[in-house]
C-alpha cells in the first residue's frame, strides 16, 4: 500500500552555536511559530497545525534534542532554546508565536529580548514563583536513573505515577494500579509505539529522556517573575478549567505582570489540551483570533 502524502514540508534552519533545528511547515498566510511542550515533538502538534493552516504558515519545530533537530549541547539551557526560536524567526520572518508548557516558558523568555516577536500566545508555562512547580518535580532523580539503565518501562511508570497524573485527570486512572502491572503495559506499549512510528515522528522511547533537559529550563527560570513586566509584546495567556493549580497560579501571576496581556479560560479542558491528544480546535480558536 502506498504510504500517505504528507501534508507539510520540513525544513530546517541552523542556530547561532550549529545546531540544526528542523521544523514542519505547512499552509499560507502569515506565519506563526507553534514550540511544543516537554516530552513532546512536533507530531502532536499537527492536528493544531492543521486547523491554523487555512489561515496562516505553520511552523513546527521538533525543539533540539528531538526528531528533525540536532541534539542537545553541553551547556544548554534557556538561552539556546531562545536562539533556536530566533533562528526561525529570522528565517520565516514570523512574528507570532505560540508555546505549550515549557514551550510556552521559552516563548514568554524569547519575548523579552526578541523584537521580532510582536504577540505571543502561552498554554500554562510551567515558571515557578513559589516552589510548586519543582516540587512536582522530586521524581526526576529516579526518573534519570532508570533510564540510565535502560528500563525504559519502569521510568515511564514512574512519570505517569509522580508527574502525568497530576497535568492530566485521565492519568490518574492508570497511576492507581501497582507498578509491576504498569511495567508489563507499558513494555508493550513503548514496544508497539516503536514498531508503528512513521515518517518524521518520534518514538516515546526517545523522548521521555527530554523531560531532563525541560527542568533545567524551570529551574534556571525559578524567580524571575519580575523580569517578565518589560515584555512588550502583546500576551495571549491561554490555560484550561481543568488544569493542575500551581499551573493556574502561575498564569494568575503573570497576568498581573505583564503590560499587554489578555487572560482565556478554556472550561473543561486541561493541560494538554493543545496537543493531538486534546482539543487543539478549541484553541485554534482562540489562536486564530487573537494572531489575526
């Protein structure tokens, strides 16, 4: 059988220490930078991508370490992933940008010293004003030494227990069951997701290592809150009714601190709603407005 068309183009573009950063790109009109969240590529921003694709020119980089992109550097941190997306930006000659989670926190950092980003829309940056985002993160130790050792299954339980659970309502019915039953799932699934990859995505596999590198990019951001009311671009702070509290606290905060901002609550929807596994058309929406 012949495999599918696709439906975007890659393309890719080098940042200021080498790095190339590959992107998917795909529609007409003016552009707009979608940067995904941890643990993610840009595969699951495609149903996103497509529903913005009637109105502008996506792009969708898979961020470094990931996919399309070259790998991580010895001293990354948020400065690159900032770099990175002043990379695109100056190849596309974008000025809308859109980030998910940690994608959001580089888009909001970006923001502060890239004038060529005229609005911004962030979902839930993960930036830490009173330790609740790090603590969430007292898994990553263990998370890290499992995948040192290779078991794989046993590190993603370890996520789904301590981490994904508490972004998302539908984990909890998974992190209930004990692990060595969670282990034998996810064998099977991490084994399934691998053989049936395609094209351009990534394995699951080759992404939860990432996870370590996104909470560099929290704790080098932890605190800075202050800095953030000399952005001058305009402010789209999307979060969703359902979302995890020290998330909504965060966008409370920054709603206070930014100059141009404007704040949406999406009911019934959660962290992940912008991606492929969430309701990426309502957000559309509110992208489409507010980018336009």
């Amino acid at each position: 059988m012949k495999p599918p068309e696709k439906t975007y183009t890659t393309v890719s573009v080098t940042s200021n220490d080498g790095t190339v950063i590959g992107y998917r790109q795909l529609g007409s009109g003016p552009g707009i930078i979608l940067v995904h969240g941890a643990v993610m590529s840009s595969q699951l921003f495609m149903k996103l991508g497509t529903a913005l694709s009637d109105t502008f020119t996506v792009y969708i980089p898979d961020r470094r370490g990931r996919g399309l992109s070259g790998p991580f550097s010895d001293d990354y941190g948020i400065k690159k992933e900032v770099e990175d997306l002043d990379a695109i930006l100056k190849k596309t000659d974008a000025h809308n940008v859109f980030g998910l989670s940690a994608g959001a926190l580089i888009a909001l950092e970006a923001a502060l010293y890239l004038p060529a980003i005229h609005k911004a829309a962030l979902y839930e940056p993960p930036l830490d004003i009173d330790n609740s985002i790090m603590v969430g993160h007292s898994f990553l130790p263990r998370l890290d030494q499992e995948i040192a050792d290779g078991k794989m299954a046993e590190a993603m339980v370890t996520f789904t227990k301590d981490f994904a659970r508490h972004m998302e309502p539908r984990e909890s019915l998974l992190s209930i069951l004990p692990r060595f039953l969670l282990v034998r799932v996810f064998k099977r699934f991490l084994r399934d997701d691998a053989e049936n990859v395609k094209g351009d995505d990534v394995p699951f596999q080759a992404l939860l290592p990432t996870f370590h590198f996104d909470d560099q990019l929290v704790v080098e951001t932890k605190g800075t809150l202050e800095n953030f009311k000399a952005v001058r671009a305009e402010v789209l702070l999307l979060g969703g009714s359902e979302s995890p509290s020290n998330l909504k606290h965060t966008v409370d905060a920054l709603s206070n601190i930014l100059p141009n901002v404007e704040r949406v609550e999406l009911l019934g929807l959660g962290h992940a709603a912008p991606t492929d596994r969430g309701n990426p058309e309502r957000v559309a929406q509110e992208l489409r407005r507010f980018f336009l």
